[in-house]
C-alpha cells in the first residue's frame, strides 16, 4: 500500500512554476460545524489563477462542507473566504456565481426535465441582456441574446467534448456524458475559479484520462481550478498543489511529491502506526 | 494568461449540427398551426351558434385560460404551490368593480390600478413567504385566499356579501361594447364583442406571452428553481427574486383575469372567490400538464366546460366530475399533455452518431447518487455520507471493507488508488 503512494512518481506533473497568476481564492482558518460534529475546522489554502489545486482526504474529512462553505451553500461559523480581493463569507450562492465562481456536484444534479442545451443556457443566466417584455414580445433584442446563448451553450458542450444529442432531456443521457453536461454548464457562467466536486466518481478509466484533459483544458483558459477528487492517480497527475484534509482538519499542503511523502497524510490514509 | 478581471469567452461551436426540422411537421411550426386554426375556429364559432348561452360558457372558458396560464407560471414553471390563486382574481375583480362603479373610471382606465393592486398583493403574499419551502407557502397562501374572500365579505366598499352589482363592460376612448358594431349588415352585441376581445386578448397575453416567458431566460431560471434550487443558486440564479417574480406575474395574470370576469358578469360578490375556484384553477393546471400550454389550455377548457356539461346531474356534478378527475390522473399522472410531450407523428431531429464511450454502472450510479443526494443536504449526517461513499467508491476487492468505525471508508480509498 506503501508502494503504491510514492512509487508512481513518473506520473507527476510538472511542479507549479513561479508563473502562476495572482491570487483569486483565499481560505482563511474556515471552521462550520454541524450539532457539535466539526465538519470543516481551520481549514487555510489558496488558489492562483490557472491553478490546480486538488482537495484530498478520506471519507468524511470536511471535504464538500468546506465547498459548500465557500460557495455559500453553508454558512462557516468561523473564518473567510476572499474571492478575487472580496470577502464572499456569508454571501448567497447567486452572488458568488455571478462574481465568478463556478462549482459541480458530488452526485450530477441537472436539470432533470430540461433539454441538455437549455441546462447549459441556464448556467449564462447572469450574462444574457433580455427582459421581461423582450420574451414576450420576441424584440429584436430576444432573438439576438437567445441566438447568442444558444451558440455559446453549444460551444461549451464541444469544448468539453459532449457528443451525443443536446435536444435530448438529461435524464436520456449515460452517467458520463451527464458529468460533461454538469462541466459545461458551470463554464458556462464564465467563472474565474472553478470547484470540481469528485467529477471523476462513477467514471472508467478512459473516461477519467478525458476528464484530466478537460481539466488541464479549462486551466489553460485561466480558470484556477479547485478539485475534489478520490483518484489518488488522477490528483497526482493533475494537481500543482494538494491540500490534505482529516477529520475537518488541514493536515497538509504541498506539491504532490511532497505530499507523497509526507508522513502525516500516509498516516491518515493507512491508520497510524503502518509506517 | 488572461486578465482577472476579463471574464470567460465561450469557445465557438466546433461541431456540425444537424439542421433544423423544416415544414409542417415540425414539432414548434405545427402546434403553432393548431394554435392558429383553434384560434380561428373560435372566432368562427359566433357566425354559426350565437345563443348568449353559448356565447356566455365560452367566454368563461376563455377567462379561465387566462386564469390557468397566470397560475402556470406559478405552479407549471415555478413549481411554487398555490391553494389560494383566486384570490388575485378577487383582487383585479373588486379593484376594477369599485373604480367604475363608485369612481365612474373606465374599465381600461381602471387597468393600471389592476396591475399595481395585483403586483401589491403578489408582494405582500410572496415576500413574506416565499422563503419558506412549499408546504408551508400552499398553507400560507390557501390562508391568503380565505382572507381576501373574508375582508370581501365584510368591509363596505366591496359591497359586503351582496357585493358590487352594475360593472360595466369595456369601453375604449368613449365607444364601448355595449353600443355594439355593425360591420357589413351583421349587427355584433355587446357580449359577442366582448367574446371577441377575450379572445384575442386572453390569446394573446395568456397564451402566447406566457408559453413564450417559458422559454427565454427568465422561464429557464423559474424550471431551475422548480427542479434543484440549490443548483439553480449555483448558477447565479436569485432564487427568492425569480420565484417572486413568479408570483408578481401569476398576480397579475389573474388580477387581469378577474376584471375581464367582473365585466363579463357584471356583478361580483365574494362567493365567486371561494376555495373551490382556486382548487379547480390548480386542478386545470395540474390536470392538464405543469409547465405545458396544450395541456393547460386543454385543463381549463376541461374545468370551464365539463360542470356545463354534467348540468344534467345537478347536485351530483361535482361528485362526478371529481371521479372523472382521479380516473385521469391515474390514467395520465403527469397530465394530459405533459411539459415534454411531442405528437408521435411528428417529425423527430436525427441523433447524430454517438461516439462509442463505455459508461460505468449508469443505473447503479444513479441510484446510489440519488440516495446519497438525500443524505448529503443535510448537515450533522456526516458519518452515515462516509458511509455510503464507502459504498460507491471503486473497489475491487469487497472482501476488504470492514464495518467498523471510522476505517473503513479510508482502507477503502486506499485501494482505489492503488488500483490506479
């Protein structure tokens, strides 16, 4: 088991370079807890722009409490979160969004009774110019914004190489093609930082090598990207950086090569006392 | 590396989409054209049966579609649940009754202070409100319905129980319907005027606004609430302003709705405005199809006509029509004309060729993601997500997990990556 954390060292990606971009995410000591159960307790990390930072960490570690923290889905009892140079705690959800955060979810929620492309359009609800009158009475204006939406929706759906039919309801589509669908639509409201919350789970192994193009794809737009991931070989490759959660708790920061041997996560991972 | 500030471009489309459906039986152009010869049809019907009987149920009917597409907005697109919709009706109905009857405005004159009573009311209901999730806004809003019904009832300027009487019908810059028109030696009355102006304006404004709101972007943001608040929120959607904004619109359609119906019947009272509306207005929406507008037409055409045709059994209509309710809904549970349903006949676009990408467990996957998606909104239930995380996570060896404590799920991971 040992082995298998530091002997692929081959498959590590190129170490984060002084080049990164400027700071777009700052966690700072964020702490939520729920009935007395610390969820998310300290927790401290950054992401650059056009950064890869993956979030690890076993089951139950505080790992998509601390998403849903930052996106403003839970309210942290204690700490920040500094978004592009604003303090976002405690903001809604719609207004991170629109400041430029985008996320997936753990398990694909779509739009279960929406067409794939109308699922994509809603994701460009802050961008699109149309009022109330303008849809009702089809202005000039309407046709215009939808026409627009509907080639970027597209656009969004071939870069993440959706191929299937994008009139067809979600809900007809394989568990694959949903997890690009998901992707699609969260570019789609043009965010600056991008939360990936295990979009690797449920996927086959060609399938995970298509989705760590995709990543590295959405990093070189300069999306900083934050990633939520079980596939130790997938966060190795993929990352610049790895922070390492146990019990709510932030037990490491680093490079994957440091991070591989770092006594500390090996514990966590394997129970004290393996090494 | 782009700027911060620069927000994403959308790449531009790289691939070939099949071109769109042409000709008649395109799904889109042949509702449409069904729509445009029902429209026709209706506007034929006068020349051939004008008994005011006739003349009269269809005008209701045609108010009542109005009224199903105003409360299709709410319950069809929005998904928001309300038991008390008639009471927006009563709003419109007494506003536009008090100002002709005791101000002496016109009925169109009376319009603006419909819309802003409505949209008043629509505030005052859904503000409070709308913050709840939608068991406790049925009961607040079936509250509201019995409360303006109430207020009706009692105060002095609607007239009290007897209510408003002597509302005239529309008129236009001087010239109203009653003085009637006659264009080519046929002599149209009042009431098959106004048949005609609830027509192409409940058309109009019912119909072909609200199925076109559904479809833009304000439609879109109201179904992504109705389906996944939460992800809707994700999207940047503001939930509590979309699904007020719902509600304004449902407030107004069926204000709008009431001042045709104050004009059509000339007398008000509060026993027009009792539960049993509002709950037959639902019953159209739901019966016909939420979010669809054949189906909800074909709903309020159903709840406007059939009481006129069970005439015949009296007392026992409602009992009937309730039978005749349930058996539909066990028959079509989604209505009669589902959101999504296209006319098998009509033309379908070509799939384009999937590329063959092998998909893991698709039906066992989403299962556990759905039972998952349950337990993973509510917070202080972490050990038990760990759990069944443990269940879905990738393993090969079963053998290896043990039900204890907090190991488990962490061996579990382990192999996982080893796997890979």
């Amino acid at each position: 088991m040992n082995a298998s954390i530091s002997n692929d060292t081959t498959a590590v990606s190129e170490v984060p370079s002084a080049a990164v971009g400027r700071t777009l995410l700052e966690v700072s000591d964020l702490a939520v807890s729920f009935g007395g159960i610390k969820a998310v307790d300290g927790l401290t990390f950054s992401v650059h722009e056009g950064e890869i930072v993956s979030v690890i960490g076993p089951n139950g570690a505080g790992k998509t409490s601390a998403f849903n923290c930052i996106s403003g889905f839970y309210r942290p009892s204690s700490g920040t979160v500094v978004f592009d140079g604003e303090t976002i705690t405690r903001r809604k959800p719609s207004y991170i969004t629109k400041k430029g955060m985008a996320r997936t979810f753990q398990n694909v929620r779509l739009f279960k009774e929406m067409s794939v492309l109308e699922n994509v359009k809603t994701g460009m609800h802050g961008n699109l110019g149309q009022n109330l009158f303008d849809a009702m009475l089809h202005t000039p204006r309407y046709r215009r914004s939808e026409a627009q939406c509907t080639e970027d929706a597209r656009g969004w759906l071939d870069f993440v190489g959706f191929r299937a039919d994008d009139e067809l309801l979600v809900t007809q589509l394989p568990y694959g093609e949903q997890r690009r669908v998901e992707i699609a639509r969260a570019l789609a409201t043009q965010p600056k930082l991008l939360l990936l919350d295990e979009p690797g789970a449920g996927l086959n192994h060609n399938e995970k090598n298509e989705l760590m193009q995709l990543i590295r794809k959405i990093r070189d737009l300069g999306v900083g990207i934050v990633l939520i991931e079980h596939d130790m070989g997938l966060v190795m490759q993929i990352s610049e950086r790895i922070v390492v959660m146990n019990y709510g708790k932030e037990i490491a920061d680093g490079t994957p090569v440091k991070i591989k041997q770092d006594p500390v996560v090996i514990a966590a991972y394997l129970g004290e006392g393996d090494e | 590396m782009a700027k911060t500030t620069q927000r994403l471009q959308a790449p531009k489309p790289v691939i070939e989409r099949p071109p769109a459906i042409t000709g008649l039986l395109a799904p889109d152009r042949f509702m449409k054209l069904v729509g445009l010869i029902l429209f026709i049809g209706a506007a034929v019907l006068p020349f051939i049966t004008a008994t005011p009987y006739v003349i009269s149920i269809l005008t209701s009917a045609m108010i009542y579609i109005v009224l199903a597409m105003g409360l299709n907005v709410v319950v069809g697109y929005a998904g928001l649940l309300d038991l008390g919709y008639i009471a927006f009706m009563a709003v419109g109905a007494y506003t536009s009754g008090i100002l002709t009857t005791q101000f002496g405005l016109s009925m169109l004159e009376t319009l603006p202070f419909v819309i802003l009573a409505c949209i008043l009311a629509g505030v005052i209901i859904g503000g409070p409100t709308l913050r709840l999730r939608s068991d406790y806004l049925a009961i607040v809003t079936l509250g509201f319905g019995e409360i303006v019904r109430i207020t009706a009832n009692n105060l002095q300027v609607t007239g009290g129980p007897s209510g408003i009487h002597g509302i005239p019908t529309w008129s236009f810059f001087g010239w109203s319907f009653a003085d009637g028109l006659d264009i080519a030696g046929i002599h149209f009355n009042s009431k098959i005027l106004f048949y005609y102006f609830v027509l192409i304006v409940g058309i109009g404004l019912a119909v072909v606004a609200v199925s076109r709101l559904g479809k833009g972007k304000l439609g879109r943001a109201w179904k992504s609430v109705r389906d996944d608040e939460d992800v809707s929120e994700a999207m940047g959607i503001n939930g509590y302003a979309t699904k007020l904004m719902a509600y304004i619109i449902g407030a107004v359609w069926g204000g709008f709705a009431g001042t045709l119906m104050a004009s059509h019947l000339s007398a008000i009272s509060p026993n027009s405005f009792e539960f049993l509306y509002s709950a037959l207005v639902l019953m159209a929406v739901v019966l016909g199809g939420m979010g669809s507008t054949p189906g909800v037409i074909i709903g309020a055409l159903f709840v406007s006509l059939a009481p006129e045709f069970l005439r015949d059994f009296s007392e026992w209509r409602f009992l009937l029509f309730g039978v005749l309710l349930v058996v539909a809904m066990i028959f079509r549970p989604r209505g009669i004309w589902p959101a999504t349903a296209v006319l098998p006949f009509l033309k379908k676009r070509e799939i384009p060729q999937v590329p063959p990408t092998e998909t893991v467990g698709v039906l066992g996957e989403e299962e556990a993601g759905e039972a998952e998606l349950a337990d993973a909104d509510r917070p202080g239930k972490i050990d038990d997500v760990s759990a069944r995380n443990a269940e879905t996570a990738p393993s090969e060896s079963m053998d290896s997990i043990a039900i204890d404590g907090q190991g488990p799920p962490q061996e579990n991971e382990t192999k996982g990556e080893g796997r890979l």
